[in-house]
C-alpha cells in the first residue's frame, strides 16, 4: 500500500506540472497537437487509476472483518 501510495502522489504531480507547460495565451498545453503528449497523458491517466485502485483494495481488505 505504501508503494502504491508513493506512486499514485509521483503520477499526480507529474499530471499538474505538464511537460513543455502551458501557453500563456490560451492556457492549453503547448504539446497538445503532439502524439508523445498524448501517450503521456494516457499512460499518466492508466497509472494513477491502477495505483488508486491498488489503494482501495488492499484498504479494503485491511478494514473487512474475517468471517
């Protein structure tokens, strides 16, 4: 749970703090019309969510009560 947790903090900062930033203007990414910034934002989206699911499991079954 401990490493699940270390990972899914990593994944959300690094989802907040976009590579290349953002374009003063507008406030839109200034990577987004490039296909590595949707890879990364894609596998951004399918860690945090499997980490955070790792999370709730393992809670879960640390707070159940043997049968």
């Amino acid at each position: 749970m401990l490493i699940a947790t270390v990972i899914a903090t990593g994944v959300f900062a690094a989802a907040i703090s976009l590579p290349g930033g953002t374009n003063g203007d507008t406030g839109k990414p200034n990577f987004l019309k490039k296909i590595s910034f949707l890879v990364f934002a894609i596998s951004d989206a399918l860690a945090f969510i499997s980490s955070s699911t790792s999370i709730l499991i393992f809670f879960s079954i640390l707070v159940s009560r043997y049968g």
